[in-house]
C-alpha cells in the first residue's frame, strides 16, 4: 500500500550513525578537556572576548538551547494592562495605591 509506513525507526529515536557520532565526539571532548581549558586560558589572556564566544559554542554541545516564548491574551493583547498614570485622576491613583499596599 502506498503512504503506508512499516518499519523503521520509532519517531524520537536517535538515528544509529547519528548517536555513534555524538557519543565519538562526547568522547574527544572527554578526553581532552585539560588541554581544551588550556586553549581558553590562553585565548583569554590574548582576547578575552574570544574566549568567552568559544565556551559560548563550547556550551552547545552539552546545553540544550531554549526556545523563546512569547505569552499573550485572547487576541493577541498583553496579559498585563499598560495604564497611562498621567491620564488618571488622583482619586484613582490613591485607589490603585491603596489596591497594591493590601496585597502586600
């Protein structure tokens, strides 16, 4: 049958040559981590800035990135109300005062 699928991986598993490299390189690294502290060492004493984009890149392999959210209301508007205070009278910003000091 066409479009049927049957076999292969299960989704979410990490393809064979995919996981051997990861693992080949978990292992350089491993083994080189004195010598990989070395080379930053001396980056930063030449150019820190340098420096710290390598540990940067460095972190991608053992940080997992994340991904930014953005919340909003129902149709798109900001959960929190933005308030002009300029606009208010003063009854309503002793009120709004009052209102913040009783969650307190």
């Amino acid at each position: 049958m066409k479009g049927l699928k049957t076999g292969g991986r299960e989704p979410g598993t990490c393809n064979i040559v995919t996981k051997e490299i990861r693992e080949s390189f978990q292992s350089l690294i491993e083994q080189n981590l004195p010598e990989i502290q070395n080379w930053i060492n001396s980056t930063a004493q030449k150019d820190p800035a340098k420096a710290v984009d390598l540990i940067l890149k460095l972190s991608e392999f053992c940080l997992p990135k994340l991904k930014t959210i953005e919340l909003t209301g129902k149709d798109g508007e900001n959960l929190i109300p933005e308030y002009d205070l300029s606009k208010m009278s003063t009854a309503e910003l002793l009120a709004r005062a009052n209102a913040a000091k009783e969650l307190k």
